[in-house]
C-alpha cells in the first residue's frame, strides 16, 4: 500500500495522518498542489486529500483545484481508495456530480468531529482515532476547520464524519 497526499496550502502539513502512517510504515509522498500542482498518473493506489481555505468552486482562480477534482475522480474510477477532508471532501463531491454550496456560517478553527456509523465501522478511521489518542473512534476527532462551504452526499457515497455545523465532514 502506498499513499499519496494531497495538500492545498503550503505551510499545512497532513498532521496526524503523517503521524499515522509513519507509525505504521506504510510509504507515502506529499504533494504540495499549490507550488508543484498535482501530480501527472500517480502510482499510489490511495488518495488523500487535504483542506484548506479555498473553495472547491474556485478552479478558474486556482486551476490546481480542477487538476484535484480530475484525480479524484480518476481514483474513485478506478476503485482506488480515496480520503477527502474539509476542501478535500468538497473536491471528491464535486468529481462526482455533487453540489457543493455556502453552509450556515463559517467554521474555522479546533472542533470536533464526530464519526457516524459508518466512520465508526471503517477500520482505518478508528485506526486513526486512537492514533490521535482521542480514546477511541466513539470519542471521535478533533481537527482544525477552516470553510464556510458544504455539499451534498453524491449518490453511492457515504458520510464517515460529522460536525455540530457541518453534517458532511467526511
């Protein structure tokens, strides 16, 4: 297995999944998309994209955006595994045909989010759960917010994570 990470702001790091992954051995590569863009037929087999306080309906002012939302779809295609959180859940809506709107007000800064069933259920999010040492994936996560957007769950898609404001975090 190997990781391919996708970040959208330049003095951003992927944090506690680097932290994962690193305890974990398992190899990854760090694209930063705003000084090098997004990578040309990556070889990793998953997908992780990260945040950041752009809007995924920006791509004709940061034409990286559109590259993110072409790979995403290019791996949810393909079956590859895909993680998108905050911006990067927008990019894989938006691959995938789903609106991608204002919410009630912004979010940004330290909250939680909770994992639904699903999350609860899916091992490498629990995995990540008590990496954080959060307790355990009933605890859920504390993460760093930083949108003012959301979207609608694209069919054949399931939600993994949600926040008091923002009921499609993951």
């Amino acid at each position: 297995m190997s990781v391919l990470i996708l970040k959208n702001v330049r003095n951003e790091g992927p944090g506690t999944i680097e932290n994962f992954l690193l305890a974990r051995a398992v190899p990854y590569s760090i694209a930063d998309c705003q000084t090098d863009g997004v990578p040309v037929a990556p070889d990793a087999d998953t997908l992780v994209i990260m945040g950041g306080p752009m809007s995924v309906n920006e791509a004709g002012v940061l034409p990286y955006i559109a590259d993110e939302i072409a790979l995403a779809a290019e791996y949810m295609k393909k079956g590859k595994k895909v993680l998108g959180i905050c911006l990067g859940a927008q990019v894989m809506a938006k691959a995938l045909g789903a609106r991608v709107y204002p919410g009630p007000e912004k979010e940004i800064g330290w909250y939680d989010l909770e994992l639904v069933d699903a999350g609860l259920s899916d091992p490498l999010l629990k995995l990540l759960s008590l990496q954080q040492g959060a307790g355990g994936p009933e605890q859920g996560l504390r993460v760093f917010h930083w949108h003012g957007e959301t979207f609608d769950i694209p069919e054949g898609a399931g939600r993994l994570a949600a926040s008091a404001l923002y009921p499609n975090q993951a």
